[in-house]
C-alpha cells in the first residue's frame, strides 16, 4: 500500500477557493495520493484545477473523498459508487444520511471499558472462571477486546442486567445462555422487520425511479422504523412473558397440590 505523503501546508490566503496540492488532498483525506489518482482515473472524482501546470483541489474534492471512503465502509464496492455517484438525485449521499439517520435514534448508552480484574470481581468468580467466559461474551458482542486485559462494553446496562442476575444467584454461564438464545432470536426478528421495510417501502420507491417528490415519504418511514420495530417488540414480549409466568406458576401451583394430595 502506497503510504500517506507527509503534508504540504497549504499557503495561506489563497486567492483561489482550490488551494490543496494532491499531497495536502491525501493529508486531509487520510488516503495516498495513488488511491486519489485511481479515483480521479475512474471518474470518481471532479478534476482538479489546474494552474501553471499544477493541480489544485478544494473542499468539494474533500468531501468527495471522505463520501466514497463512507461507501466503501457500508460494503459497496467501485463500481457500485460510481453508478450512485452518477445518479441525478444525490442517492449516496442520500442513503448515507439514512444509515446516520437510524444509528443516531439508537438511545446508546456511551460504552465504557472495564479490566479483567473488574469483571471477576463485579461477577464475583476468579480470573481463571472469567477467561472461560470472554470468549463467548466477545462472540455475542457483549464484550470488545482492547489489549492489555482491558474491554469495551458497548452496552453497559446489559452488562449491569447480566450482573443482577448472577446477584440474585443464577450463574453466569446460565446468564450469558439466556443472552445468547435472545440475541439468537432478535437476529431473526430484525430481518423481518428490514425485510418488511425493504419489500414495501424502498423496493416500490425504487422501481418508481426514486422520484424527488418521495424521498421525504422513504426517509420518515426510516427514521420510524427503529422505534416502531421497539415498540412492537416490547409489547408482544411482554404479553408472552406474562403468559409464559403464569403458566409456570400455574405448573408449580399443580406439582405442589400433588405432592400433598
């Protein structure tokens, strides 16, 4: 791989709005000037400005580059940037918008980073005990490696779900099966729900030819579907839950009539 140029500061008070070297373009963008040029090559990216022979970019060039690097990031290869590049009604920097769109209505909680000793102590199980269970807390995402006995939990108040219930006795192991058989099944349960998304709402509005006067209608109906598929989640979980609670009881209740009949 072609390394990154060092930076070439750019003269102050340019006169022209283009004022980057392709050297100063590959500092500000992160990428080698040889993936700039095969960019340029392949159309991917407006010519620069070209004065005494030497070419000049600007912030539009930026922003160019950092809008493919984002394709690239979401799986679309080349040429499949260059053709939603072409397209008239800005679909890459559209759809983009749409993946900020839903990842902005997660109500994240910030991730925190714990040590190895932390979580043996906060699970009350010794060093050994708790290298048992990394892998397949790392393998559910619970936990994210980051050196030096050190991890990331991306969502602390599962963490802090999974500790209260080893405190009232269930153990770990047990636990992180349960999380595991959810995690399982809320997989499945989200592909439905983009799958319903992109069956009847995104497929008609593409075959449509994506007219101007509907990507409000497309993009509302993104930003609900987070919550909406939430929603709907929790209230059926619940009413199983309830469901699947009494009959428990209702199986104890039974065995212990039996027992003393």
């Amino acid at each position: 791989m072609t390394s990154v140029s060092p930076r070439v500061p750019a003269k102050p008070g340019a006169a022209h709005a283009n004022s980057l070297t392709v050297e100063q373009l590959a500092f500000e963008t992160g990428m080698s000037v040889r993936n700039i040029r095969s960019h340029q090559a392949r159309g991917l990216l407006a010519p620069p400005e070209v004065r005494m022979r030497v070419g000049y970019y600007g912030r539009e060039h930026v922003a160019q580059l950092r809008l493919i690097r984002e394709l690239q990031d979401e799986g679309f290869n080349l040429n499949g940037i260059k053709r939603l590049l072409d397209d008239t009604h800005s679909t890459a920097g559209r759809l983009l918008r749409f993946r900020r769109t839903i990842a902005a209505l997660e109500d994240a909680e910030p991730p925190e980073v714990v040590t190895l000793a932390e979580l043996a102590d906060r699970f009350r199980i010794d060093r050994v005990a708790a290298q048992d269970v990394l892998a397949r807390a790392t393998e559910l995402g619970l936990l994210v490696p980051v050196g030096e006995d050190r991890y990331e939990v991306p969502a602390p108040g599962l963490l802090a779900a999974a500790e209260e219930v080893v405190r009232r006795g269930i153990p770990l192991q047990a636990a992180i099966a349960v999380i595991e058989e959810l995690d399982r099944h809320s997989d499945e349960v989200a592909h439905g729900f983009v799958r319903l998304f992109l069956q009847e709402v995104w497929q008609p509005f593409q075959q449509a030819d994506m007219p101007e006067s509907r990507w409000a209608e497309v993009e509302e109906a993104t930003e609900r579907l987070r919550p909406l598929a939430s929603e709907a989640v929790l209230a059926i979980f619940q009413r199983r839950l309830s469901a699947q609670i009494d009959a428990a009881f209702g199986e104890i209740a039974k065995r212990l009539s039996e027992s003393r009949g």
